[in-house]
C-alpha cells in the first residue's frame, strides 16, 4: 500500500469531504445545470429567431443523452482502474469549447452535432457518474451523507441556472447564454476536476476517514471489508433481475423528470405566466432539495431505500399532476405547490438511487457496474423531453402527456419494490484494493 500522498488530508480533514465540495460543483454544473434546466431557458428564444418546432430544438437534448449513456458506458472501467480526474479535466475542455460554438450556431444541423454530440460526450466524461462511482468509493458507512450533501448541486442548479440565465438571455440573446456558460464551466469545473481521486486506498487511507491503524476487527472495518470482498463484477449484475428493475424504475421517473424540467418555462407561459415567474418556479421546485437531500442521504443509511424511493416517487407523480391542475386553472399557488411536492420527491431520486447501486451491488466494481446500465436508464430518461415536445407540437397543450407521465412515476412507486438485494457472497480470491 503507498503511503498517504500530500493531498490525501488537508489540516486533518479526510480527503473525501474536500471531494464532496468538488462533487456538489460537478453535479450543479454538469449534472443538472447543462442538462435539465437548460433548454427551458433556450427553447423559446431559439426557436422563435431559427425557425425550429420545439420537438426539433430538444431533440438534440435526446440524442445527446443516448450519447452521454454511451460515453458513460466507455469509460465505467477506467473509473475503477484510473480514477476519473483526467477524465473530468478532458470532459470540462471538450463541452467548454461546444458552449463557445453554440453560440454561433445558425443551422439546425449545427445545433445538434454540438449539442447531440459534442457536448455531451464532455459532459459524460465529466459529470455526475465520475463524482458519484468516486465518493461511493470514498465512503462506506457514511456514503448516504456524502451522496446526499454532493445532490445538493442537482438543486442549486435549479435556483442558480433559470434564475441567473434566463435574464441574460433575455436582455442580451441566447448566443451571450451559451458564451456566459463556458466561462462558468471552465471557471468552477477545471478545479473541481483537479480534486477528483480514484480511492482512499491509494493514499494509505481507509473510506470514510477511519484510521488505517484501527482495530481490524471493528464493526466500521468489518463493513467496509465486506462491501468490497463481495462486490459483483458487470457481468454478474447484468444478469440480476435487481438491476434492470432499478434501471427501469428509476428510468421511468427520469423520464418524467426530464419531460417537465425541460419544458416547465413554456408550459407555465403557454398558460399566460411570465418568463421571470416560470423561472422562480424551477427554484421552487429545488428548494426542498437543497433542504433535505442530505437527510435522505442519512435516512437511506438506516432504511430500506426501496420504501424511500416509493416514497420519493409518489411525491414525484403527484406533484407533476397538480401542477398539470395549477396551470389549467391559471392558479400560481397551485402550481407551486406542484412544484414543491415534485421537489420533495426530487430530492430523494438522487442519493436514493446512488445508495441502491452502492449497496446492492458493492464498491470494487462500480463504476463499471453504474456504467453498464446507463445507456437503458438514460435511453429512457431521453425519450421524455422528445415526447413531451412532439405530443405538443401535435396537440398544442402539454397537459394529456403529463397527466400519463404522472400515472408511470406512481406506477414506478410500486414497481420499485420488486427489486431484492443480490445474494453477494465473499471469495477467497477478492482482494483487498492495492494503492497505487
């Protein structure tokens, strides 16, 4: 085992908090904010001086979500291997560069070879798989925490990014949005990266910041040696039904996610809503988020995260059906309301989730393991945005195609529950992680 490397504790802090820090950057940044609440913000200024239907404007956001899922899986394995911080530091360099170009765009064909593909292959090899394979590998008994503090970000991004973008674009253009983007992934993003380690093992550290002295024996040791000896390679979870039904679930109500958060500023303008008033929505909808995602980190340590992703996911479904009802009726409290209960439910879709994989499947092989599902999970969560435009485009209205959304998230509420934890035995053969 290497001895401890000089950033593996500052001032006796355990490395690891610092990573969370850079963790709930990435996730506000290239998490949610170059993802879900981006095109709210574009779509109507773009398409009005381009020309484009709005189903031709977001369809770009789906096929780069199909790329996102591709590059996830590339790279999965070298997450375990290599750690991701070369990764993020390409990435970030990669989707600074498309933020610059898009705003220059001025063909269809332009806008979607930077925004399906480039873009998102920065944001795949930068984003939120590598912070969160990392941090579950930093932390064991406190991985909830850790998670929950680094989703954090997810909110921000919904306070920060409609709130702080959609007056720029407004007053200055949507090319002055994209240009103002850059500047701010390369400023918060480039550092962030440099703080990304692959596992504590390779500073002479053990996760969670416990003593590599410490008793052998203990309960903290015991579980961490556990949760590595009996991990499940990619092969062995593929063939889980545990997985698929995870990816399933959470693919449906990704899918839902991404449908409204895409599309919630002109849904709520459709109904006769300001531009500045369907923004504070967004930040309505963040705010429970930003409140509790550490607690249901914390929660997801002690209780069977299956009954917290219910939980979460009937909150979810109901929220976007009240909102469906608070735009019909033109009624601002109504629709807050929708949007705070799809924020509670918000907040626990994150650590959740991340939590079920760690757990279910172990910490030796996540990245690998996270990776291998992507390309269903988000394939689904892809299709949300392209159908919610096309039924509108075909329609004029948004409601009929939220109200179904909002019948699959309480459907996935049950469906979640079917999904047992693997029988995941110890192997002689395991090792301990080596440093390197």
């Amino acid at each position: 085992m290497s001895a401890p490397g000089p950033l593996a504790r500052l001032r006796g802090v355990y490395f690891g908090w610092y990573m969370i820090v850079a963790a709930t950057i990435t996730n506000m940044v290239m998490g949610a904010g170059l993802v879900g609440y981006l095109p709210g913000v574009f779509l109507e200024p773009m398409t009005e001086e381009l020309g484009w239907s709005r189903a031709e404007f977001i369809i770009s956001f789906t096929i780069g979500q199909f790329v996102t899922a591709a590059t996830a899986l590339a790279i999965g394995s070298h997450i375990d291997r290599r750690g991701g911080r070369g990764l993020m530091l390409a990435g970030t360099s990669l989707t600074v560069a498309a933020l610059l170009l898009t705003a220059e765009v001025r063909e269809l064909w332009q806008w979607v070879l930077l925004r399906g593909l480039i873009q998102p292959i920065g944001l795949g090899m930068a984003g939120s798989l590598v912070v969160n394979v990392a941090l579950s590998k930093w932390f064991v008994r406190y991985r909830g925490r850790a998670i929950g503090i680094a989703a954090c970000g997810f909110s921000l991004a919904g306070i920060v990014v409609p709130n702080s973008l959609t007056p720029v674009v407004d007053a200055h253009g949507w090319e002055a949005g994209w240009r103002v983007l850059a500047l701010v992934a390369a400023t918060l993003i480039l550092p962030a990266s440099l703080m990304m380690r692959r596992q504590p093992e390779d500073y002479g550290l053990r996760p969670d910041g416990r003593s590599p002295d410490g008793p052998a024996g203990s309960a903290d040791a015991e579980r961490e040696r556990l949760d590595y000896v009996t991990s499940l390679t990619r092969g062995e979870a593929l063939r889980t039904s545990a997985l698929w039904l995870i990816v399933v679930a959470f693919g449906a109500v990704g899918l839902t996610l991404l449908g409204l958060v895409t599309q919630a500023i002109p849904l709520l303008t459709d109904a006769g809503f300001s531009r500045p008033t369907a923004a504070a929505m967004l930040a309505v909808l963040t705010v429970p988020g930003l409140l509790s995602r550490p607690f249901w980190g914390v929660a997801a340590e002690r209780v069977d995260p299956r009954r917290l992703a219910s939980a979460a996911f009937v909150a979810l479904g109901t929220g976007v059906l009240v909102i469906v009802l608070g735009a019909r009726a033109q009624s601002l409290p109504l629709v807050a309301l929708g949007f705070f209960a799809m924020g509670s439910g918000m907040a626990g879709y994150v650590p959740v989730q991340e939590i079920m994989w760690a757990s279910f499947f172990g910490r030796r092989h996540l990245g690998a393991v996270r990776s291998s599902a992507m390309p269903v999970a988000i394939g689904l969560g892809a299709s949300g945005p392209v159908l919610v435009a096309y039924y509108y485009d075909r329609t004029g209205s948004y409601e009929g195609i939220f109200v179904v959304l909002s019948a699959l998230v309480l459907a996935s509420a049950a469906l979640v529950f079917l999904a047992r934890s693997p029988d995941r035995r110890e192997r002689p053969e395991q090792a301990r992680p080596a440093g390197r």
